[in-house]
C-alpha cells in the first residue's frame, strides 16, 4: 500500500545528508524583520557580507542601465498591447456577437 518503514527512514537519511552538504552557512536573506513573531532586537545589524563565488558585483555602466531600462519599458508596452488587445477583441465579440 505505501512505503515501508524502512524505506522512508532511508529517504529521510538521505534528505537529510542532501541537505547537510548543501549548507555553507552563509546568510542569503535575513529573515530578522520587524513585525515577525521571531524578531529580536538585540540580533546583530552589522552582519559582514560574505562574497559568493562570483566575489563582488562591479556597478553598471551608464550605457548598461539605459539598455536596462529601456528593455524594461519595452517589456511593459509588449504587455500592454498584448493585453489591450485582448480587451479590445473581447469588446468587438460581446458587440458583434454576444449581444447582437
């Protein structure tokens, strides 16, 4: 009917050694937020930032935000069409269709 005993111990072993070797330690997001239940004032606020594997990111260039931008604001005009007509085919079927 379903997993024996014995076999889902040895999958939680194996989960569990899965996610031991994973763990570096590192903080990805602090979870320290106020307002949550586990809040503590007294944690600490100047945690050091540990690099990655990448090391530390370089700022962008000027020319590298305006593409980034500009790829964002044509991004959200595609949407807007797509979506404006869609809005626009529903409005010609309910007048020429639906409620002729």
């Amino acid at each position: 009917m379903g997993k024996s005993v014995k076999n889902m111990r040895e999958s939680k072993d194996q989960i569990d050694e899965i996610l031991e070797e994973e763990d570096d330690g590192r903080t990805i997001a602090d979870m320290n937020v106020d307002g949550m239940p586990w809040y503590h004032r007294s944690a600490r606020q100047d945690v050091p930032v540990i690099p990655g594997p990448g090391g530390y990111q370089q700022q962008m260039t000027d020319e590298e935000v305006r593409m980034y931008r500009w790829a964002a604001v044509r991004a959200g005009l595609i949407l807007a069409l797509v979506f404006g007509g869609i809005f626009a085919l529903f409005i010609a079927f309910c007048d020429f269709i639906w409620f002729k």
